[in-house]
C-alpha cells in the first residue's frame, strides 16, 4: 500500500497558483472577446462584427499575455526555495 510522504515539499508555493489562476483568467477573457460575430441573418455578412479590432488584435494580445504569465508562474521560485 502506497503512502503519502507529507515532508515532500511542493512543487508550486500558494504564489505560483495565484499567477496560474491570473493567467488563466486573463486567457479566458481573451477567448470571450474573441468569440461572437454571429449575425441574425445568415444571408448578411457584416464586416465591422467579424473583422473588429477587438476581435483580431486585442484578444490574441490578451491571450499572449495570458500564456507568459503562465510561463512565469511556472518558473518563478518560491521564497521558501530562494532560502
């Protein structure tokens, strides 16, 4: 039977998670902005919904952003390591 060692020390300190979870968040909301466009009426292409600036640009930015903050959550070193 397998026990748990609870002397191992973590992988990620509570402030590692905290910037996974921020860069999480900031991936999500650039997903939602990028979502949408729909048109009532499947005949009409409208051009300003599909190819708005916050559709093409700032979405993929805040998603760039989202994943180097999950780069540095990742890497960054607990004070209890820098000890």
């Amino acid at each position: 039977m397998a026990t748990s060692n609870s002397n191992t020390p973590s992988m990620f300190s509570k402030s590692n998670y905290m910037w996974m979870l921020i860069g999480a968040v900031v991936m999500a909301l650039g997903m939602f902005l990028m979502s949408g466009g729909k048109s009532d009426d499947p005949h009409v292409f409208d051009k300003n919904a599909v190819y708005s600036a916050t559709r093409i640009t700032v979405a993929p930015i805040l998603i760039f952003i989202g994943l180097a903050i999950e780069i540095y959550a990742i890497f960054k070193k607990s004070s209890t390591e820098k000890n």
